[in-house]
C-alpha cells in the first residue's frame, strides 16, 4: 500500500515539474466569448503581476454551468 503511495506521488511531482518547466510566461494572443456574446481577448482581462484564473466550460455541461 505505501509503495501505490509513493509511486502515485512520484508521478504526480513529475507531472508538475515537466509543467513548471514547459510552461509559457504568457498566455498565447486568444479571442473568446463572454456569457453576454462579447469578443474578448485575454491580454485585456490579465493583470501583470496578478493570477488570474480561466474556467472553460461547455454551454451543454450541466456540472460545468453549475460551477
């Protein structure tokens, strides 16, 4: 049981080094829509120097509009 521990652990750190290391400073030039229709591109919602958190979802995901 503790060896599944530790294995599944390991793989979860590498996972998340492989990410760190791939991953882009910034987010690549993208259009999406808002709930009200609008065109909006993400370099006029993101902040430097803050997080902002993105959530896709799907307009026929019941969980996913529910969240």
């Amino acid at each position: 049981m503790m060896s599944a521990v530790i294995r599944i652990t390991f793989i979860i750190l590498l996972v998340a080094s492989i990410n760190f290391v791939y991953a882009q400073e910034q987010i690549p030039q993208v259009t999406v829509k808002s709930l009200e229709g609008q065109s909006i591109q993400f370099n006029e919602v993101m902040i430097p120097g803050q997080i902002t958190i993105v959530s896709f979802w799907a307009t026929w995901c019941a969980p996913c509009k529910k969240s």
